[in-house]
C-alpha cells in the first residue's frame, strides 16, 4: 500500500505485509537505541516469538516498510487491537532504522498505516502511545495528524511502568490532518 494523499512525502514510502522472513527486520530494530524507549532489547527467543505474533496476526495487519524508489526496507509498522477505555480500537506502532531517520518516512508510513486501518473497517479509532519524552515518535503522531488527548499510564513491557501520550486519528474523517 503506497500512501495516497496530496502531501509532498506521498508515494515515498509503501507498506508490504509482514512474511515469514522477516525476523531479520526484528533483529535489526532490536538495539538498545532502538528500543530505548520500549524497555529494552529482547532475547533471541521473545523475537521469535514476536516473529510468530506479527506473521500470524488476524485482527489488524503489520508491515514492512518500503521506499517506493529503490525498493530498500527502512523500518516497520503495524497495527493492532486493543482494549482501550471500555472500548476496542486500533493501536499503531512503528520503528524506521537509524540510517533512515529524520527524513518524514516515519510519518508517512504512519499516513500509509491509517489508509490500511480505515479500510480494514471494525474501528472508529487509530491509536498511538509513544512515551512522553520519546520526542521523535510524538512529531511523527503530530505530522501523520493525529490529534493528542492527553497521557496515560501503561506497563510495557509487562511490569514496567511509563507514561505515553495518547493520540488519536478519528478514521470516519475523510481526509489527514488534526482533528476538529
């Protein structure tokens, strides 16, 4: 899926379903500068099980993504179901490797995942918690349109507690951009 609105970075970027092989994607995003703010690299076991979750998710989709020139990977992006605030609505997450970063492509793919979460229809509501200081991924919510709400305190991973903002993208809207 390439993103499809009228913004400069669109068609930058396209989204291919995660496959079998692309535990080396995982592996790559799996250094203590990238999940800095996730709590920590994982063992060699939790990403063959996160392997497993992202190739077989049924409720929701996660991706590769791809630049339209040249056909490299430069991060991922996914997103998912969750329980949020007494209803189920879609939550996102993304990482782009460190090589490919502060050029927009974040966002983008973040423009490109609410095309595909608003054409899997059975939410209203995209979300995203990024960690309160994690500054580069609350620009990208901001760039991509969503609209903060406030923060929120979660356990992630299990056991560890943070404070994320929330943000929200309203998927009846027609179009990118905050919400009114």
């Amino acid at each position: 899926m390439e993103t499809s609105d009228a913004r400069p970075d669109a068609g930058r970027v396209r989204l291919e379903p995660w496959g079998e092989g692309d535990l080396w994607l995982l592996r790559r995003t799996n250094t203590p500068e990238m999940t800095e703010h996730l709590g920590g690299p994982e063992s060699e076991e939790q990403l063959a099980d996160r392997q497993r979750r992202y190739a077989e998710l049924s409720a929701g989709a996660m991706y590769r993504v791809v630049l339209v020139a040249g056909g490299e990977t430069v991060g991922s992006i996914g997103f998912w179901e969750r329980e949020w605030r007494g209803s189920t609505v879609w939550e996102t997450g993304w990482g782009v490797l460190p090589e490919f970063q502060g050029r927009g492509l974040a966002a983008a793919a973040a423009r490109a995942v609410i095309v595909a979460a608003r054409e899997a229809g059975r939410h209203r509501y995209l979300h995203a918690y990024p960690k309160v200081e994690h500054a580069a991924s609350n620009r990208v919510c901001r760039a991509a349109g969503f609209t903060l709400l406030g923060q929120a305190d979660f356990e992630y991973p299990k056991g560890n507690p943070i404070t994320t903002n929330d943000w929200r993208y309203d998927l009846a809207r027609a179009s990118a951009g905050p919400e009114r």
